[in-house]
C-alpha cells in the first residue's frame, strides 16, 4: 500500500510505539489520527507532529464509537488502524488483583476487539483495509509474574488468525506484530521500576519501522505474524 494520502488511526499513539509510528507515517504522506486517554499529552503530542488526535479509551464502548464517528464525517474512509493501545500488570498468581487483571484484559483484548469490531464494515464497504495488532513475544511464551499480561497477548494472537480467517476474501490485510522489550515508558506504567537507557536494546523507532514495512507491502500479499528482538542487547 503506498501511504500517500492514507488514513491511518494509532491507538496508545500519544507517547511510545504509538508515536513513534505515527510520525514516521506522517513522514511518508500519510494522514494520521491518534488517539489515547490522556488528552492534554494527546493534544500536545498532535499540535507537535502535525498529527489529528482524538481522545478516547479503548475500554470504553461509547469512547469507541466516538473515535470512528468522528474519522467517518471528517474522512469518510479509513485505510489502516493500529491497535497499539494497551499496559501490563505482573505479578505471582497468588498475588493478582482480580480488578486489575479485569482492567488490563479490558485495554488490551477487549479494546482491541472494539476497535477492529467498528472499523470492519468501512473495511468491507471499501474492500481493502489493513488491521496491526501490536502484541509482544510476551504473546509467544509465557513467564512467572505474567499471568495478566501474557494472558492478553496470547488472547490477541488468536483473535488476529480468527480476524485473517474473515477478512481476507474482503482484501482486509490483518498483522500481529511481536517487540520484545522496547524501551519505552511501558515498564513505569506497569507499576515497575524504569530501567535506564540502554542502546543496544530495541527503540519505539524500530517497532514504528516494522510497521511501516508491513503497511508498505503490496497488497496483494501480506504479513501474517512478525516478531522483533534486539540483535544483541547487553
């Protein structure tokens, strides 16, 4: 797909992946929208990279809904959503908060569901569209403490196959794309204690690369799953 002129929707896309792969898609024509919880970061974050935000919570139906009213009478299209919104809890299973657990299966399964739930039929009407879940390899082998966390990602590797399974005779294109650990703020907001840069360890920029790759491609083939690890972090 060229991206000239594209209408591509980045959730989580105030800070992080999310902003990372919102710019360098604006940087290659694109018109992109951005949405995430925290208005006044989203709306700086905007009015920064010439990016179109738009605030909602992916947790929320009415939020959701919201979101695509709003591309559908400014647009009347969309080509690409990147469903990048999501946060993780760790802890032992004997320790996990049941409300937590609840809140993070709500962001990152429920939400993504959502999301991709109201953008099928514009996808249909148009037969073309494109679907990026951004996963983790945390969605590829489980880990003590990750019960919630692995938990979502697993969950949202099978909704994308399922998703592959229905849209593709509609030219839908759907991806699920696996980081390992990117330095980004997703440690802090876990609740965890932020590591210091490290270089040799994956950046936001080189997840919004992979991306960029897959929504590149042309369409008539597509990437099915993609995983990236840092060559050799130290």
């Amino acid at each position: 797909m060229k991206l000239s002129s594209k209408i591509i929707l980045i959730t989580g896309g105030s800070q992080g992946i999310g902003l990372d792969t919102a710019t360098l898609l604006k940087s290659r024509g694109a018109e992109v929208i951005i949405s995430a919880r925290n208005k006044e970061r989203l709306n700086s974050a905007g009015e920064e990279h010439g990016l179109v935000p738009i605030a909602g919570d992916v947790a929320s139906e009415s939020d959701v809904k919201q979101i695509y009213s709003f591309i559908l009478e400014r647009y009347g299209k969309l080509d690409a959503l990147v469903n990048n919104a999501g946060f993780g809890c760790f802890d032992l299973l004997e320790d996990i908060d049941v409300t937590e657990f609840r809140d993070v299966f709500a962001t990152n399964v429920t939400g993504a569901m959502m999301m991709a739930h109201e953008a099928v039929p514009i996808f249909k009407k148009q037969n073309s569209g494109n679907i990026i879940n951004i996963s983790s390899t945390a969605g590829t082998k489980g880990f003590a403490g990750g019960t919630a966390y692995c938990g979502t990602k697993f969950a949202l590797k099978a909704m994308t196959q399922c998703w592959q399974a229905e849209l593709r005779k509609y030219n839908v294109r759907v991806t699920l794309i696996n980081p390992s650990e990117v330095q980004t703020n997703f440690a802090a907001n876990s609740g965890r204690e932020a590591r210091p840069f490290n270089p040799t360890k994956l950046q936001g920029t080189d997840i919004a690369h992979a991306i960029c790759a897959v929504l590149e491609m042309e369409d008539r083939g597509f990437i099915t799953e993609l995983t990236v690890f840092a060559t050799n972090p130290q």
